[in-house]
C-alpha cells in the first residue's frame, strides 16, 4: 500500500472570531511540500458553509488563534481533513 502523501502538521481554532474559524496546515509525507485550508467549523459541509484552499505553504501564528490537536476539531472538520488528504493522494499518486 502506497504511503499517505500528506498529513495535517498544525491546526489553529479563533474560536469563531471569523467566518473561517479553523486554519488547517499539510505537509507532504516527504516534507518538500505545504499547503494549507481554511475551514468554518461545519468543515464547509453545508450549502453555505465555507472550505477554501488558502495557500501552498504553512501559515502560522497568534493572529490564527489557538494552536490545538487535530483530536480537538469537530468531526466534520477531520473528516473534510481526511478528503483533503485522499485527494492529495489520488493528485500526486497516479
């Protein structure tokens, strides 16, 4: 079975200051590439709920909120996570 080609390395809550609560930071499994996802707490499951690619790199920092564990998203968010990911896989495991 084919490694994983990506992992989620940081996750950040604002504690719904924003629309998009939730930062989602990935790391490729070789770790030369980064992407990131910005996500409401509905992990955009909903007709106006909100999931955006924001970037190919990481973005961290105190203005995102809270550093917290992946364990602590919403289930939602983890499984909108783990699309994310079997994506990347099918996109760079062809």
């Amino acid at each position: 079975m084919p490694l994983r080609s990506c992992e989620v390395s940081s996750v950040y809550d604002n504690g719904g200051e924003t629309f998009d609560r939730f930062t989602v930071n990935f790391t490729a499994a070789n770790g030369n590439r980064h992407f990131s996802y910005s996500m409401d707490e509905d992990g955009g499951k909903r007709a106006n709920g909100f999931c955006q690619y924001i970037g190919a790199e990481h973005y961290e920092g105190a203005h995102l909120g809270q550093r917290i564990a992946f364990c602590q998203l919403p289930e939602n968010v983890r499984k909108k996570c783990e699309r994310i990911c079997a994506q990347d896989d099918k996109d760079n495991n062809p």
